[in-house]
C-alpha cells in the first residue's frame, strides 16, 4: 500500500526530469528549427508515438485497453484546452522565447509552472491546498531563486523571459484541465494533443514560410517531443493527477529547473556554480514535504456513477461486478461503469478523482 501511496509522486518526479531536460535541447534544435516548426515537430513526435505504441498493442492483442477508461463526449471541451494550451500555445510561445534567452536562465524560468499551476487549482478550480502544500511551494520556488542568483545580465528579465512565464501560464491553465481527463485513457489523451497540437503549429509554420528541416534534425526533435514535451511526460504526469491533484503534482514539477541546469552546463560545457549547491537542499526539503503529506478530515461522498480505472482494496470501490465486466489486470486493476452510494467517512487523502471536496 505504501508504495502504491508513494508511486504518483515517483511519476511526477520523472515527469519533471524529462520535461526539465527538454529546453536545453530544443535550444539546440532552435539554432536550424524555425520556432513554430519545432513546437510542431515536438508534439507531432508525441501524438504519432503514441499512436504507434497504441496500434502495435492492439496487433499484439493486449488487453490494456480494458484497464482503462476511454474519453466520451463530454471530456471534448477539457481536451480542446488541452490542445490549445498546453499543445499549442504554450510550445509556440516558449520557442520563440528561447531564441532570445539562455538556456540554463529558460531552465530557471520554466520553474514558474508549478506556481501557476497551483495558483489556477486552488483559486480556479477550488483544490484544496493547505499550509503544507504552500509551504512546499514556497520552498521549491525559493529555491529557484536562490538559483537565480547566479544570473548576470538583462537576459533573466528579458521581453523573452516573461515570454517563457506566459508559456508557464498556458501550461499551469493546461495541467488543470488535464485534471479533468486525468481518470481517463492517458495514452489516447497524449495522442490527441500531441497530433491535434501538433497540426496546428506546423500550419502556422507553413503560413509563416518557415522552412522544414531535413530529415534527420526533424527526427531528432520528434524524439525530443516524445520525451519531454508532450509523450512520455505528460503521460506520466496524467497518471500522477488522477492520484494526488493539479497542485501537488505541479508543485512537484518545479523540480524540473535542476534537471534543466544540469543538461545545459553539460551541452554548454560549464560546471554548476555555487548557488546550484545552497539551492539544492532548499528545493529537497519542499519535495520532501509534498511527499510525506498527510491530509486527513471526516468527508462526504455523494452518490455518482463513473467509469475509471481502480481497484476494490482503496476504501471506495466494493461493488460487486456483472458476468460482463472486464477481467482485472495482473495489478488487479480493471475499468468499467461502476455508482458510488453516498458516505461519510474519515481517512488519509489527497485530491484524487473522488476527494475534490471543498474544504473550510
């Protein structure tokens, strides 16, 4: 039990890893990538990876499908925000930032994410956030700009760099609505944004007369994409919404900057400096208070009917299956339409899928 309490915040760890490791490399991709082709380039190698993954589990007859929920017509106008913002947007505008700003300061900025994010959760869409959440996030954020520090010169508060703070925005506004898609498929999520997304930039690219890239280079950025930008990343970062909500799973994200840092002075070929080293520790201790989180209250459920992946030892799922249901998988994890009766009760939690009640 303790690991799977643990695994959500292990997925948007890595998520940050790879998210975090992306701007220096797209700044390489910059210097024979125009801005727009490379915002489509890296989503489209997202969304067609994806597709792949899903076509080649099909042909080998997999049954994974059946552990997951599929999206309905209800989630298309969270999925068409998703798309916009975070897919379209929020790519555009951080590529064309980059030109003008390094890339180890872009690593830094990227930070502001997380604070949007949970900025929108708790004022937007009433997430609960409590005094060690915002504690945390203050941490993590202290901690970048403790990294800051190391900065010299106009390029950290630069017209590019409150450019990256919008691209932030547009994907704090994006983590949120992926929050209301987070119980569905993540995988035929990630192929929609990432193809829809990606369609969309590279039309304004060909609007804009950029150039395409040779083949190789244009690989290379859809592998990119598929890493860091909209594939493995947002998959991971899907399955630690649905567990522990937009604040916490943003928050963690603001770890993204080290990793971000540390890809650059390897690219670039300069050692991290000093405050690299305070900011650390500092940045440590808010992941560690995320983490170790413990969040508990008497609470209501009301009745509803919905349909998610879960399993029957987790205190809200002991219905009893029809003949037809899905056979769990080997996690004894399965999906299907299933109503919850009304309760009251009182245990540890977090903002997952059946715990966004509003707190007082």
């Amino acid at each position: 039990m303790a690991a799977r309490t643990s695994l959500p915040y292990v997925y948007a760890i890595a998520a940050a890893a790879l998210f975090g490791s992306g701007a220096p490399f797209a700044k390489v991709l910059l210097g024979g990538i125009g801005p727009a082709t490379l915002a489509g380039l890296l989503y489209m190698g997202s969304g067609l990876g994806m597709a792949a993954y899903l076509a080649l589990v099909r042909l080998g007859g997999n049954d994974r499908e059946v552990a997951e929920a599929s999206l309905c017509r209800s989630d298309l106008p969270w999925i068409a925000g998703v798309v916009i913002f975070g897919g379209f947007l929020a790519p555009l505008t951080l590529m064309l930032s980059l030109q003008a700003t390094p890339a180890a300061t872009a690593a830094l900025l990227l930070n502001f994410e997380a604070v949007a994010t949970a900025g929108i959760a708790a004022l937007l869409f009433a997430e609960a956030v409590g005094r060690r959440t915002w504690a945390a996030l203050g941490l993590i954020t202290a901690s970048c700009l403790i990294l800051s520090l190391a900065e010299e010169g106009p390029g950290g508060f630069s017209l590019a760099a409150f450019g990256i703070l919008l691209a932030c925005t547009f994907w704090g506004l994006d983590n949120n609505f992926s929050r209301n898609v987070s119980a569905k498929d993540p995988l035929a999520t990630v192929m929609i944004k990432g193809i829809g997304a990606g369609v969309l930039s590279l039309l304004l690219a060909h609007l804009l007369a950029e150039p395409f890239p040779a083949p190789g280079p244009a690989l290379i950025a859809m592998a990119v994409g598929l890493l860091s930008y909209g594939g493995l990343t947002s998959v991971l970062f899907l399955l630690s919404l649905r567990r522990v909500g937009s604040a916490r799973t943003g928050s963690l994200l603001a770890i993204s900057p080290f990793f971000g840092i540390v890809v650059s002075f390897a690219l670039f070929a300069a050692p991290p400096d000093g405050p690299f080293y305070l900011a650390l520790p500092v940045m440590a201790l808010g992941a560690c208070l995320l983490v170790t989180e413990r969040h508990s209250h008497p609470h209501e459920h009301p009745p509803v009917v919905h349909e998610h992946r879960h399993r029957h030892d987790d205190l809200h799922h002991e219905h009893h299956h029809l003949p037809c249901t899905p056979l769990p998988d080997r996690n004894g994890e399965h999906s299907h339409s299933h109503a919850h009766e009304g309760i009251r009760h009182e245990h540890p939690h977090v903002p997952d899928i059946h715990h966004r009640h509003r707190h007082d």
